[in-house]
C-alpha cells in the first residue's frame, strides 16, 4: 500500500468500497469495540434503575470515590487523569445529586467529594450490571476462558507501567 500524507484521504479501495479495518483483530480494537458494548449496556441499565448518569460522564468520579469521601487530589490519581478534569466531573455529579462538594476543615484549599445516598445507590446498580455481564460472558465462553481473560487484562494494565500522569 503507498503511503498517504497526512492531508489526503486514502484511496477507496476497488469498486469504490470502504477499505476494511487494517488491524481488525487487533488487541485495541477488540478493546475498544468492547469498552463501548460494556459501557452502553451499563448505560442503559443505568437509564432503566432512573439514574441519568453514563460511565462517560460519571465514572471516573464514581469508580474511585469511598462511601466517606476522596479528596479531588485522590479521585484523579486513582483515575489517572488529571484534578481539573475530576473537578469538572464532580461539580457536574453535584448539579444532579449524586455528590456533594465539601471544602476541608484542616485545609481551605482541599476539596472532598461526598457520595449522596443516591449516588451510593447508583453504585450498587452498577455493580450488578457489571455482574450480569460477566454472568453473561461467562455463560458464553466458560469459567476457564473468562478467568483467562481476566489475567490478559490484568497484564495489559502494567503495560504502561514506567509512565506518570500527574
């Protein structure tokens, strides 16, 4: 295949059709195609329980708040994104009730996010959901292959290891 700049579009490919995927398979690719199915499926669970939340929009927040609180500092190291992302995040959980935004009695400038009790809720929602789709794979691919999965996916985490986002 020649090589395109990066202004042109490719070429189509015989007969004027789409050129397939290059890396069908590939691990990103199976990853991301799977992070949207989890992620929708858990979005419409959610929309059924009446929580108008999405994982997008809430989970970073959500995932890595304690049911005592986390400070803005620990939610976005834990999440590894950065504090004025986990601020905005925050502030938008605060807006629909699920969190509440409390200023440190020891230190003016740390700010501790708060699960609602409705936002507590929605949690457990989420962890059902989570577990009926790992019933769900289960039922598809055995215990054996899921548990197989679990440990690809657990490797794949450290793969990045030697980098920082703070």
């Amino acid at each position: 295949m020649a090589a395109v700049s990066k202004t042109e579009s490719p070429p189509p490919a015989a007969g004027g059709m789409a050129e397939p995927d290059p890396m069908p398979g590939s691990i990103g690719g199976l990853l991301q195609r799977a992070f949207v199915a989890i992620t929708t499926y858990v979005e419409r669970g959610l929309v059924q329980a009446g929580y108008d939340i999405s994982p997008a929009r809430a989970g970073n927040v959500m995932r890595n708040i304690s049911p005592e609180g986390s400070t803005i500092v620990e939610i976005a190291r834990a999440a590894g994104v950065s504090k004025q992302a986990i601020s905005r995040q925050a502030e938008g959980l605060e807006r629909l009730g699920y969190v509440v935004i409390e200023t440190s009695d020891t230190d003016r400038r740390m700010r501790i996010v708060k699960p609602t009790k409705f936002g507590l809720a929605s949690r457990y929602v989420v962890a059902d959901l989570y577990e009926g789709i790992e019933a769900r794979i289960e039922e598809r691919v055995g215990t054996a292959d899921l548990a197989a999965f679990k440990r690809v996916i657990d490797a794949l985490q450290d793969i990045d290891a030697g980098s920082s986002r703070e």
